[in-house]
C-alpha cells in the first residue's frame, strides 16, 4: 500500500472520529441546555370572589343566625411555549401537576382561618365547601392525553386549566330578621365589616413534573378578595401574570 493512501486512510478515520466526538460534546450541552428552556409558561388567571354565610337556625323563625364565610375561587390557564421546537418531546409533556405550600403572609384582620377546596364532584355545583372537598396543603391533577376537563380535574399533557377555591372562615356571626337575605358580598355591609378587614395574601406554588422527569415550578401570590364585593361579587378575569415564571428545580 502506497504511502499516499495510507495517509489518506488514516486522514478518513481521523475526520471520522472527529465528527463522532463533535457529535457526543454536541448531545452532552443539548442535555445540560433542556431545562434551561423553560417549556410551560402561565397565559391567565381568573378570580371571582364572593362572601356566603352558613345558617345556624336550629328551628324556623324570622330571623337568620348566620356564620359568614368569603369564598375566592381561582382558575389558571397555563401552556407549552412558542419554541417548542427547541424543547424535547417528552420535556414538552407533563407526567404530573399539583399546587402546594400553601401560605397566609400578610391577614385578614378578620376571620378564623383559611381553607382550600377543590371541585365538587356534583355536576350542578361548582364548589361544595365542606370536609370532603377541602385539602390541606397539596392538590393533584389528573394528566390525560386530549379532551381534558377542568371540571373533572384534569389538564391534558401540555396545557390545560386548574381550579380551586381559597376560603376565609368564621369572618362573623350575625342575627338579621330580614325575610329575605342575599347570599353573597352585600353580607360584608349588612354585618358592618370593614371590606380592608377581611383582604389576605395568599401564596402557593404550581408544580409540574415533565415525562423527562424535569421539575418546574411557578410561585404564584395573589390579594384577595380580587376586588370589592359588597356589591354582591367581585370579578378579575386578567391577573397580572407577567411576573408569575416557572423556573427549572434541580433535585
């Protein structure tokens, strides 16, 4: 074999060798670059806010003895970002989705406690708030492949609507003996409260697990009622969430 060719052989191997390790250096940085892209982003979040009261009439009579309560029930909306081209299939598709830690910073002046409840498994009742809807500290979703309902709690592999409720319990008791009372905000002034006595903060974390088994998590604080109520409701169909991100946890 002529000197020539055998340079030339060994010049194809070395380029193919070359190529190879360009190739592994090039599959290491898109590995270590895959959570760098966040792939979910939060598109809105819906509030209404109401106040109700539970009646603690033991025998009929013309005047209501009632505990009032303020009900805040929250919808967010959330999706795969625009460069999905950039994100791998299964870092663009959610293995699992739950809210936690939930906290109280900042109130009310008024009111016992706050309670979450998810959705009322009564197709003509949005929320029930009692013992066997109310969670403690962490909510799961179920994942489906397509046609999600939010109702049934459940969002589809890459975009999807949660829902939950936040309660302000035990605000005040109050005896009226109006025939007729209005089961909403307009209790707030018929108990003469003081609408600042019963704002909160309240914050909680969305947390979602991708097939690829990437952790990402949007912390999300919101004041609430979400606006006034007395009224009879309050309504906030555009909560700011410019600054509501999902960010990549290592574990």
């Amino acid at each position: 074999m002529e000197i020539k060719e055998i340079l030339k052989r060994k010049k194809e191997i070395a380029i193919v060798i070359l190529v190879i390790l360009i190739m592994i250096v090039i599959a290491i940085i898109s590995g270590n670059n895959e959570t760098e892209i966040i792939p979910f982003q939060i598109t809105n979040i819906t509030i209404t806010s109401n106040a109700n009261a539970n009646s603690n009439n033991s025998e009929p009579s013309k005047k209501w003895n009632l505990n009032i309560y303020q009900n805040n029930d929250i919808y967010i909306e959330f999706a795969g970002v625009q460069d999905s081209e950039k994100i791998s299939k299964k870092n663009s598709r959610i293995k699992e989705i739950y809210v936690e830690n939930f906290t109280n910073s900042q109130g009310p002046i008024l009111g016992s406690s706050i309670s979450m409840y998810k959705l009322s498994d009564d197709e003509n009742k949005l929320f029930e708030f009692n013992d066997t809807y109310r969670f403690e500290n962490k909510l799961n979703f179920e994942v489906v492949e397509k046609d999600a309902s939010p109702y049934k709690k459940q969002v589809n592999k890459n975009n999807g609507q949660i829902c939950f409720s936040v309660v302000n319990n035990n605000i005040k008791n109050i005896e009226i003996s109006d025939e007729e009372v209005k089961f909403d905000g307009t209790l707030i002034n018929i108990a003469q409260i003081d609408a600042n006595e019963i704002v909160f903060t309240e914050s909680f974390d969305i947390v979602i697990i991708t097939e690829a088994n990437n952790k990402y998590v949007a912390k999300v604080s919101l004041v609430l009622p979400c606006a006034d109520i007395t009224g009879g409701f309050g309504l906030n169909e555009n909560v700011d969430v410019s600054n509501i991100k999902f960010e990549y946890i290592e574990e």
